[in-house]
C-alpha cells in the first residue's frame, strides 16, 4: 500500500517539513564510509587477491580471472535477442552523433597567442555499471558516447557478476560500442581496483557511471588518486504539474522513476489538487501490475513528495532548493517565465518529453548530478574527458610587456617573502 507524503505551501509547518525532506537525502553512515575505506585499504595493500575474496564475499563466487574474455562474449552473444542489438545500435548512434556534435562545437584551439590554453583528451576511462537490484545496459551507451565523441584511448567496463553471472545485456552493449575490457568486479572493491590498478586491473584515469551508497563513497573516497564525473546519488525526478497537464503521463513517470530502486525520489509539484488526485489514483491502481512494484511503493513510500502550490511563481524556489537530476515541466506553455532560471540536470518541457526517452534514445547523457549537485555539477559530456593546460611561451625580445612582468612580479614576489621567486624573474634580463 503506497501511503503518499503531502505538504502544501500555505501551510505554516511547510517550510521546516520541506527542509527536513531535503535533509534526509545526503545522509552517508559512518558504518558506509568505515566500510568502503576497509575495502580500499584491503585493495591498495592486497590487490587481486583481496579482490578475489570480497569478490567471494559479496558476489558470491570464485574468481580466477576477471576480465571477460572474448571466447566469453561470443558464446553469450551467440543466441542474443538481435532485435534489442537494434535497438542498442539505434540508441548509440543518436548519442554518438549528439556527443560528436557537442566536441566539434568546442573551441578547442583556444584564443592564439603566447599565453593560452590547450587540451587533451584523457587516455583511460573506467565505467561502473550497476548489476544488483537491476542492470543497466544503457549506461554503457550513456557513457560511451561521449568518450568515444573524444577518442578515448582505452575504456573499461566493471560491474558485478552476482553467481558469477555478468549480465549478457551489458556484454551486448559493449559490444555495440566498443568497449576495451569488461571485468567482472562489483561494489566499492571495483572503483578500488579501476582507482588503484591491481594485477589484472589496468588503473584508469577517470571513472563514471552511478552505483550504490557504497560506490558513490568510494567514488568520494578515491577522488584525488583517480579523477570522477561525480558522487552519484539515487535518481530524482521532480515533476510541475497545472491544471492542464495529463495525470495519466505523469502517474507513470514518477512511477517510472520509482521503479529504478527504493532510494529513488519522485517528487510533484501541482497547483490542481484535481490533477494530484487523479495522479494518487492511477497509481493506486496501476502500480500493482508491474513487475517491480515492491520497491515502486517501497520509493514514494519512502522518497515521495507532493507538493501543492497557489500557483507557478512558488514553484522556481522550491525546484531549484531540489535541484533535482530530471525535472519534466509536464504543460505545454510558451510563456513560462520562470524556465530559464530553473536548476536541474535535465529540463523537459511539454506532455510528451518523456523522461524514458532521455534515458535511452535522445543524445544526451543520463548520466546526471544528483542529490542538489545540479547547482554546480553538469550532465555527463564530452567536457568530461577532455583536459585544459595553460600554455606559455614568451620571449623578452618579443613581448612588450617583458619588462613590466619581471618589475610586477619581482615586487609581489618580495612581498611575500619569496625572494628566489623575484630573483629568478631578474635572471631573464641578464642574457
């Protein structure tokens, strides 16, 4: 039974039960973060062969090796479904052409001159696909793309094969994209191993791609020693809904949004209490018939908000406090005044933007900021794989204001006490 959490704006307790809701999402034990250091530690200082027993441990099987080997992927691929192939090569090709689009847009030649900046595209990328509760084969093409846009030397692929079982559906999709290696590692011990390198586990540059609790603190734990696309938390959605939105769309996709696992948080926001109804109605009444109905309860049960507004204007404060990852603008209206100054990762706008196809088949990433992180995070890119380094290259008998630089910067330099700092600039006139 899906008892659904309500608060309503003109209410004097609003504001500190809206806080309290926004509160409860960021919270990480210290038993999680005590765990995940343990792993780390247990990685650093052992390398496969602690791999291999918290592989044991939390898998449940008996590695040897854990790259999949190519024998491997041709057996699983033999009797794959062809027509979901398809549709994993249709998915990918809108996103490898939205991504390359995305890089050829970029200035990456720089402003020319002397002083600049330039890029590099990073050699190693590590991808984390999730295998537990579910399995998220379009995350191998979310994340591909981009770095495929940008000629990402090498990618790898982790995710867990519970029983020793890897998802076929994950193989098939790496596969499409081509992918470097897929190793069958789950958990905070796969950042480890991707972060660290182990003796069968090539260390990687950068890693992307969502997880659990576990993985998003290892994530937080590693940053430093391994780049990040970002601490992912449970997937969001916000939904603002008036009185000529369909109750029927929306049920569905915070129901949608509900059913990726009981941490995931579908929030409303309507100023029709007769749309917030029938909403609560349809999934009611509907929920019961899909196959992870347990933890869509188990999530609006949990995560769940509606909220009801007078009217749009409260809207944009209480959205952009969420900055949520996906936020569906559910009317059709031309004049909202308020949309360029929402905070989401992802805005859709109109009745039939819906959020499922943004998770497949548009172009962009759904690899999102979650958890508020949208205020200054970004969707996963092309930006992601790419480095800027400044550039210099100066020569006193060529720049006019040499002299002015060595004359400023002796100055600062003896003001802060660093006087071999002012020295060495002097040297530069003495040949």
């Amino acid at each position: 039974m899906i008892n659904f959490r309500e608060l309503n704006s003109e209410n004097t307790e609003f504001s500190k039960n809206f806080t309290s809701f926004l509160s409860k999402r960021t919270l990480v034990t210290k038993e999680v973060r005590n765990t995940v250091g343990d792993i780390i530690s247990q990685i650093r200082n052992n390398g496969d062969e602690a791999l291999k027993s918290l592989t044991k441990k939390f898998d449940n099987f008996e590695a040897e090796k854990f790259i999949v080997s190519e024998k491997e992927i041709n057996e699983i691929l033999k009797n794959f479904d062809k027509s979901l192939i398809k549709s994993f090569e249709f998915s990918f090709d809108r996103l490898i052409n939205y991504q390359s689009a995305c890089f050829d847009s970029l200035n990456l030649g720089g402003p020319k001159g002397k002083i600049t900046r330039k890029f590099r595209t990073i050699d190693s990328v590590g991808m984390y696909i999730p295998g537990g509760k579910a399995s998220y084969p379009s995350t191998v093409l979310m994340g591909s793309a981009p770095a495929k846009a940008c000629d990402v030397k090498q990618i790898s692929i982790a995710s867990p094969a519970l029983n020793g079982f890897l998802n076929p559906m994950v193989i098939a999709a790496a596969k499409v994209v081509g992918v470097d290696k897929i190793y069958k590692i789950g958990g905070a011990q796969a950042i480890a191993a991707l972060a660290l390198g182990t003796e069968q586990i090539s260390r990687v540059e950068k890693i992307i791609g969502p997880g659990n609790v576990y993985v998003a603190e290892a994530k937080k734990q590693l940053f430093g020693e391994v780049g990040i696309d970002s601490i992912a938390g449970p997937s969001e959605i916000v939904v603002l809904a008036d009185s000529t939105s369909d109750p029927e769309t929306i049920a569905w996709d915070l129901m949608a949004q509900s059913e990726h696992d009981s941490d995931a948080s579908s929030v409303l926001i309507s100023t029709s209490d007769e749309i917030t109804e029938s909403v609560k109605t349809i999934i009611s009444t509907e929920v019961s018939s899909l196959d992870r109905s347990s933890i869509i309860e188990e999530s609006i049960n949990s995560n769940g908000l509606f909220i009801k507004i007078k009217d749009l204007s409260e809207a944009k404060e209480i959205i952009n406090k969420l900055a949520p990852e996906h936020l569906h603008i559910a009317f059709d209206h031309q004049d909202y005044e308020y949309e360029e100054d929402l905070i989401a990762g992802l805005i859709l706008k109109g009745r039939d933007s819906a959020n499922s196809f943004s998770d497949y088949v548009l172009g962009p990433s759904h690899i999102l900021p979650t958890n508020s992180s949208s205020r200054f995070s970004s969707p996963l890119s092309v930006e992601d794989f790419l480095v800027s380094y400044s550039y210099i290259s100066l020569g006193k008998n060529k720049d006019k204001h040499f002299n002015e630089y060595v004359e400023h910067t002796t100055r600062i330099a003896n003001a802060e006490g660093l006087t071999a700092h002012a020295i060495a600039a002097k040297k530069r006139l003495e040949s």
